[in-house]
C-alpha cells in the first residue's frame, strides 16, 4: 500500500481533473503521428498575454466542417465567451509557421456540466461552432457512434494529442501531435481501481468510459481530444479525454466522456454529415 502512496503523491497536484490551464498542454507512450492519420483532431486554443500567442489548451475533433466536439472543462471559466478561443485544424505541429486558425461563434456547454465539480462530475463535453466549414484539406470530420453502442472491454482504440508525455513532461517543440493504442477497461473494474485507491474516489460514472494502461494513456494538455475506435475500417470516436489520475500509471486508466450517451444530444445541434 504504502508503495502505490509514494508513486501516487508525486503527481496528485498534477491529476486533478477539470483545470488543464493554457501553460499545461500528453500523450503518455505512443508514437509521432504520420500526416492525415487522425485528420479531425484540432488544436483548441486561449490567448496568452505572457506568450503573446494562441496557446494550446485541449484537444477537440471535428464533427461536421464546422462544429468541434470537446471536454466542457476546457472551455473554464464558464464566462468567457467564443471570441476567447480559436481552433487550429489540420495542422500536425503547434505553433507551425503560417498556421491557420479558425474564429470560434458559438460555444455550447452541456447543461449537466457542473463546472464546480470538474471533469468527474460527469456531462464533461461541449460543442464549438465555427465561423466558417474547415476545407476538407485541413480537416475530415469523425463519425459518431450509434447512441447504443456498447465497447467491448479490452477493444484498442488510440487517444491523439499534443499534452504532456509524463507526469511534468511537456511535449517538446516542434509539438508534433501524438498517438497511443489503448485498452477499454470495463466501467465496473475502472470504478473498482479508482475506488481502491482514495475512500474519496470520484464514481465512474455510466456516462464516463475507461481506457489506457501503464505507459500508455492521456495526460494535461490531451483534454477535450478524440478516443477513436475501429469497426469495419470506420474510425468511431468513443470518447473525449476528460479526467484521471495522474496519466500513465497502471492502475489509473485516463477517464473519458462517454460520447454514444451524448449523441442525441450533439445531433440536436450538428447536421448529419456525410462526406464533402
Ligand atoms: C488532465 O488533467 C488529464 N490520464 C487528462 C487526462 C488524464 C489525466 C489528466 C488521463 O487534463
């Protein structure tokens, strides 16, 4: 026991979900992503006064040219309006010379989000819609799945983003985007593991799903990014990252938002797309 409280301590600052601020952009394990692998994944970004730049702050995918799909918590404090943020599509490095960014006009939070209580509070998901459809050359919308799909545990799916490689690990210029295959953990043994750890555990909760392993997870900076499943050669995504402890740590599988119990609900926003 006291092993598992020394390897946790170190980073119980770092795992708090819900506040994954401009300057913690992780990806823990994996592999640079080669060009149009994952091409929905976009870069959600909040200016910085001290860097003078549009700096990452989450993940996000696109859904249709013109709408993202991403974590609510990464859209705190709840005041701040669309013109506080831009996306950055089709670009695999951060900051790149020349890089595009697109104004975002409308910001949907899920009404359930409880900003007080953060990521695992649960309804952790929020709609961006943007001012004008991304060009099918700087981005390919994802497909979502049928609102009763069940994932079967230990199916691999991969996590994409720019966050940090490790517990206090920024992922280094030139911020190339990054891909890791992950285990679903079953909703059950996920509540299971985070409840052994803390008599103050946060529930998975039914609307969450589980995934990752030791070395191979998400991290601060991947938040409001894509979990992607294949079925029949289509990529699904499944889940957007939204909370864990710590990342990487075997025990500890990253938390995400369960996007098939939200699909009604970004239909009655998104038009259905299907293809350019
Ligand atoms: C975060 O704070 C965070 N290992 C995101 C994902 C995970 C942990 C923390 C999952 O943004």
């Amino acid at each position: 026991m006291l092993w598992l409280l020394l390897l946790i301590l170190p980073c119980l600052g770092a795992s708090v979900p819900g506040t994954p601020g401009p300057e913690r952009p992780g990806i823990v394990g994996g592999c640079p992503v080669a060009a149009r692998s994952f091409p929905w994944q976009v870069s959600l970004r909040f200016y910085s006064m001290r860097q003078h730049r549009w700096q990452h702050q989450c993940g996000g995918s696109l859904v249709h040219p013109r709408w993202v799909l991403t974590a609510a918590h990464c859209l705190e404090p709840q005041e701040l309006g669309a013109c506080a943020f831009r996306v950055q599509a089709g670009g695999l490095r951060l900051y790149a010379p020349g890089e595009e960014l697109s104004r975002v006009v409308q910001i949907i939070r899920h009404p359930e989000y409880n900003s007080s209580l953060g990521a695992a509070g649960g309804a952790d998901i929020a709609l961006l819609r943007l001012e004008a459809d991304v060009p099918r050359g700087r981005g390919v919308p994802v497909s979502l799945p049928a609102a009763a799909l069940s994932i079967p545990a230990r199916k691999i799916c991969w996590v994409t983003g720019w966050g940090d490689l490790g517990y206090h690990r920024p992922l280094p210029p030139p911020y190339h985007l990054r891909e890791v295959a992950v285990p679903v953990v079953g909703n059950g043994e996920c509540d299971q593991r985070y409840r052994n750890s803390s008599r103050h555990r946060p529930a998975i909760r039914d609307d969450m799903l589980c995934a990752g392993d030791k070395d191979q997870n998400s991290c601060q900076g991947d938040s409001g990014g894509p979990l992607v499943c294949r079925w029949n050669c289509t990529w699904v995504q499944v889940g957007v990252v939204s909370w864990g402890r710590c990342c990487g740590l075997q025990n500890f599988p990253g938390v995400y938002t369960r996007v098939a119990s939200y699909v009604p609900w970004i239909r009655s926003y998104v038009p259905w797309f299907s293809g350019p």
